[in-house]
C-alpha cells in the first residue's frame, strides 16, 4: 500500500514538472495566458513560482522555474530514499 501511494506522489511531480514547463512555454506567447487553458495552468503554477520569486532575472531570463523544477526532483529523490527505506 504504501509503495502504491509513493509511486502516486512520484506520478503527481512529474505531472507537476510538466504542468510548470507548459507554463514556460507559454510565455512566450503572452495571449496564450489569457485562454482558459492558460488561466488554469496560471492558477496551478503561480502559487508554487511564488516560492522562487527571490530569484532575480539574469539578462532578461528568470532561472526560477529551473530552481522550482530542480527542488521537485530534489523532493522526488527523497521520496524514493524514504520508500526504500520502509
């Protein structure tokens, strides 16, 4: 059961990094945030971006969505250690 709930957390991160790259994409198209599409992506990510908002741009180009995508794999490495462990 709980290698079961594990492997779900670990699908719900990757699903999440994905969600977060989908958003970097639509930035580039600045209409694209105002679909409904769009908006609900905006209202899954901005509150976790939030988070990585200390992060200055470096030549116009925000690394924070790096940062917020790096801490997930960091959260999924310990999840695995801790399923190994029990």
């Amino acid at each position: 059961m709980l290698g079961y709930i594990f492997w779900c957390l670990n699908w719900l991160i990757n699903a999440y990094i994905l969600v977060i790259v989908v958003w970097c994409l639509l930035s580039w198209f600045p209409i694209s945030r105002d679909t409904r599409l769009g908006e609900i992506i905006n209202r899954l990510v901005e509150p976790y971006m939030h988070w990585f908002d200390f992060i200055p741009p470096l030549g116009g180009i925000s690394f924070a969505p790096v940062v917020a995508i790096i801490v997930l794999y960091l959260v999924q490495d310990g999840l695995a250690f801790l399923a190994h462990l029990i």
